[in-house]
C-alpha cells in the first residue's frame, strides 16, 4: 500500500547566529569580538545571565526552560543594552526587546511546491505596507487573487527588514532577520508565502546587502561591520573584504539562506549590487549565488540583481543554459527609453537616454540584447558603462514601464499616467509585455491607479528637518526640477510624515470605475497574449538570437528566435505624430496596439507578430 502523502511540512534554518530553540530551552549565539564579557536580559527577570565566551568573538549560552515567546536583550559590559542583531522578530520595533520565535511552528501546506520555470514568470511589485488596506502580510492575502487573475505568475515584495519606526520603503532595515514588525508576525509572512504557493503564485523577497539603516543599528558595537576603506552612497561600506570579513560574509549568507529555506521564497531580487565593495579573491555575490542554489537543488530558485554597471559576467549561463550565478537583472535601459519617449523628460535618469530620434538604435539593441550601453561613453555619466550582452538570451532581464525607484525618486511620486498620455503608456505596455525579457508590474499599474508612491521613511523627531533637507537636494537633479513648468524641489513631499505614507496606499475601490476597469482589462489582455503565445516559446531561449532595425526617428523593428524554430517579431512606432513605413511584416499578428496600414505604422503603434519555421 502507498503511503499517504503528508498534509503539512515544517521548515526550519538552524542558524549559526541568534536565538534558537531545542527540546526544553533555547540556545543564544552572538559574535561580539569587541567585548570580553556579554551577558543576557530575559524581559521580566531580574538577573541577567552570563554568557560564556567560546573563541574568537562568539559568546553562547543554552538557558533551560526559556521558549518561543521570551523577550530578551544583550547586555554589553558597560550596561548596554541591545537587541539580538539576529532576531526572528522584535515586537517593540527595533530598539525594543527581541523575540524567541521556534521557526518549527508553522505547518506549511504547500508539501509538493518546487516552484515555477523562470520563463513563465510575470512579476507584480508590491510593498506589504501601502498594497492593501491592512497594510500587513495578511492584508496581502486577500489581495492574491486579483493577482491570480490579472496572470501574474510571482509578487516580489520590497525589503521587509526591520526598519526604524512604523513607516519606511524597506531599505532602511536594520534587524535583517526579523520581518517588519507592523507588518505581522514571521508566521504570518510564512502563512502569505504558504497560501500564494496554494495559487502557483511564487513570491520573491528584495534584500538589501550593501548598507543598514541609519537608526537602529547595533552591529557597530559589538563587531567590526564596517570597513573604512570602502564607502558607499550611504557612508561606510560593510565588511566584505577587511579584518573579520569570514563572519560579516557569513551573516550577510545565512540571511539569504534563512529566507529562502526556512520561509520558502521562490527567489530573492539583490539591491543596488553595484554598490557592494568586495575586494577579496571570491566576491560575495559569488559565494551567495553558489550556497543559495546548492541549498535547494530540487526547486526552482531565481536570483534577481539590481545593478547599474551593467555586469554580463553575473548573469552567464553554462552549456546547458543555466544561470552560473544570478538569473536576471533589472533592465532600467529599457525603462529609460520607453519612459523618455513618452514622456520627453531628458535629465536626471533619462539624460543618456533622451533624443530617440537620433538614439533609436539604442531603443533596438536594448530591446534585442539587453543593455543599451555595452562598454560605450555614457555622455551625460561622462563614463563607459556596461559590457557587451548580446550572447544572453532575453529572459536574462527583467523589464517594465514603472518601479519604486522611477515613481517614488520623483517629486511628488508620480506615475507615468499622469505624465504622458493614454495611448503612449499602452503603446509602452504592449512592448515590455510581450517581450522575451520577462516583464515586472508595478502595483497599481495595471488599474492606472491616481495615488502616488511618494517616498517615505519614518526617523525620530530631531532628524525630521534633516531628512527633508537631504531628499530635497536629491531630488535637484530630477526632471522636474529642470522643467520650469513642474514643482519646485521645496514642494517635495515630507517623507517623515505618515500622511505622506498613508497616500501611497492603493486605491482598490477605483477598480469599479470605468476608466480603471478598462486599464485592468487592457493588461489582462496583453498578459493572456504572452501566457498564450510567448511564454510556450521562451523555453531554452539562447544568446545571439535576436536583432534589430531602426526605421524611422522613435521606430524599431526587434527580432528574435524562440523554441521550435518560431521568430518573434515586433514593429514600433513611439513618435507621437510621425507615421513611418516598415519593411516587409512578417508572421501572424498576436498583438496590435494603435493602427496600421499595409506597410506603415501609426503614432504610438505596437505591433508583435509570430512567423513560424517553415
């Protein structure tokens, strides 16, 4: 007789750091080189309790009779008292006390999920705070749905870190094992993670590895989490490569692996990679490819980067069309292109990607090969970025019309749909897609929600002017600020204020509105083309596939060649006012946004067509 098959599964990371807990007692492990002595605070008792120091900086003690649920400090030799660096939960917020959790508690039921291939990813990013009325994991349960029948197939989640206050975008997170506090408990993050698997949806997390939060951070206190001769836009680089690097690499690993083992997520997207300084003879970001995808060999594991170099060395694939080490990188070439075609903004983000009429060549080769500059002098960077990338296959990008960076690093936070017109933003819909690069929505997109994404970040009452002060200076060199037509930078929004947090929320009750109703149906129907039509195709997709051809001022013609021999093929037109003859259309049309008359293509004009083998 075949033996039932389990209902339920628990999942554990035994950690090197922090709080774990045993049969009967829970054992605390913390790596302070800088003290001798460190002792433990268990909320509620009035006798802390030694830790025994055990060798180079780690101090450890098994205290009997202490379980899931106990608050708890450590106690530096001067009387300091700080939270658990490695905590699984900090209820208090980040200088509060840090919780036991006993990570075998959850019963996961999704016992058979190995995830999804990466071609048939569609990704929806999201922030757990502003996604739902909630504003918490749970609220984004109900949510899923939605998303199930939109056809998004994985929601990427921005960093959930531990952050100061009860507001932030993520990257401001301190306590990097301890899921948000205000947005649920570890085992309601799980509980999201479990009922998203139950509708094939995979869930990816955005962790942030090159700089912790400014407020909140005790690492420097007890260990050497810096290394001065490095800096990063956020001050001092963390310790990749200096005198106690083995240990800071190996937080910085286990972290990674504690998400992806112990709570199940399909992928993890790096942050700002670019801005990571590793020095030593094998690079961070190698050694956390390899332990990552060695740790789940039978589940399909995608690792996504953020990088602005351009790097085509991390995104190689071996013989068989695996990833070596990361599985794609978003693609902000194609975003820029689009996004100063319709909208004509030429400063800031959009400076090297401005004057499509005399740059449509860079339009063609980023849509064909990824990067637009692939070693060549950026003018506006007066630098040479990116390498050559033509012999990676589309799926290696990740590509879309708007994210968090493009919308929040705007003065107000607004979204393209406010800033060009209907028919340019479809026209830019139907290109990222249907693309062979997989395509990422950003929540809210698909309806053309009205609400902002603002930035926000919640600070103590003395850094308020401080913060506001530096966002404004930042935002000096965005487009609205060189347009004398748009705000002044001084009307930046606050980001310290909850308000402004509170106006990024979604505005779900939009969606019974005509206008929004049919925005939704719009990206249903381009989603149900590319699950019907591209996806079956992207399977084994290969390097030097694809090309392209400039035919007119903001017109293209893209080619690639797909599984089973099929050639996808895509004629645009983003000029506003300009018709433009097209050579020869080729293959059976699947998708046609605008108009087009034998040869020649209207303004803002989309059109995608299939020619199979003969």
């Amino acid at each position: 007789m075949k033996s039932a098959k389990p209902v339920s599964v628990v999942r554990n990371h035994a950690m090197r750091f922090g709080a774990e807990v045993f049969d009967g007692g829970t054992r605390f492990k913390l790596w302070a080189p800088l003290h001798e002595q460190i002792s433990l605070k268990l909320k509620g008792k009035r006798k802390n309790l030694a830790m025994e120091a055990i060798g180079d900086g780690w101090h450890r003690l098994e205290a009997e009779g202490v379980t899931a649920g106990t608050l708890y400090k450590y106690v530096l030799p001067d009387a300091t008292e700080i939270p658990d660096p490695a905590s699984r939960y900090q209820p208090e917020d980040v200088n509060g006390f840090s919780q036991v959790v006993d990570g075998r508690a959850f019963r996961w039921t999704d016992v058979e999920w190995v995830g999804r291939p990466w071609e048939e990813t569609i990704i929806y990013e999201l922030h757990v705070g502003t996604f739902s009325e909630a504003g918490t994991f749970r609220g984004v349960i109900g949510k899923l749905d939605h998303l199930v029948r939109l056809g998004i197939t994985a929601i990427q989640l921005m960093p959930i870190a531990d952050f100061y206050g009860s507001f932030n975008w993520g990257y401001d997170g301190v306590a990097w094992y301890a899921p948000e506090s205000s947005y649920g408990t570890p085992d309601d993050l799980k509980s999201l993670i479990d009922a998203a698997h139950g509708r094939g949806l995979m869930v990816f997390l955005d962790v942030v590895y090159n700089h912790l939060g400014a407020h909140g951070n005790y690492l420097p206190a007890i260990a050497p989490i810096f290394n001065k001769n490095h800096t990063s836009p956020w001050g001092d680089a963390i310790n990749y490569d200096g005198a106690g690097a083995s240990v800071v690499r190996e937080f910085v690993i286990e972290n990674a692996l504690y998400w992806v083992n112990e709570f199940n997520f399909d992928g993890l997207r790096f942050d700002a990679v670019h801005a990571i300084q590793d020095d030593s003879t094998t690079h961070i970001l190698e050694i956390l490819a390899a332990r990552i995808r060695s740790a789940r060999p039978a589940h399909y594991t995608h690792l996504i980067l953020e990088n602005a170099e351009n790097q085509e060395s991390w995104l190689k694939r071996n013989s068989s069309l695996i990833p070596v080490h990361y599985t794609a990188q978003w693609n902000d070439d194609v975003h820029h292109l689009l996004h100063s075609a319709a909208t004509g903004e030429n400063t800031g983000y959009y400076a090297d990607f401005d004057h499509l009429e005399e740059r449509s060549d860079k339009l063609g080769r980023a849509l064909a090969e990824g990067f637009a500059y692939q070693g060549e002098m950026k003018p506006h960077e007066g630098m040479h970025r990116g390498e050559p990338s033509v012999g990676l296959p589309g799926t290696s990008f990740v590509v879309y019309m708007q994210d968090h960076d493009q919308v929040g690093n705007r003065i107000k936070g607004d979204r393209i749909t406010e800033i060009a017109n209907a028919d340019a933003v479809r026209a830019l819909a139907s290109v990222y897609l249907l693309s062979p690069q997989i395509p990422m929505v950003f929540m809210g997109e698909e309806w053309a929600t009205k609400r902002h994404f603002p930035y926000f970040a919640d600070v103590p009452p003395d850094m308020r002017d401080v913060v506001l002060k530096g966002r404004q200076e930042e935002l000096k060199g965005t487009p609205e600020h060189d347009d004398p037509a748009k705000p002044a930078v001084e009307e930046t929004v606050d980001p310290t204020l909850r308000s402004t947090f509170e106006s990024a929320r979604l505005d779900w009750s939009a969606l019974g509105l005509r206008e929004h109703a049919e925005w939704l149906q719009f990206y249903r129907n381009l989603i149900d083309v590319r699950r019907m039509e591209i996806i079956p195709r992207l399977a084994g997709l290969e390097g030097f596939s694809s090309g392209y051809e400039v035919i007119g001022p903001k017109a293209v013609a893209v080619s690639w060649s797909l599984a089973g021999g099929a050639t996808l093929r895509l004629y645009a037109n983003l000029a506003s006012d300009t018709q433009h003859d097209v050579p020869q259309i080729r293959g059976r049309r699947i998708w046609l946004h605008g108009y087009s008359e034998e040869a020649s293509l209207g303004p803002w004009t989309v059109l995608w067509t299939v020619e199979l083998a003969s």
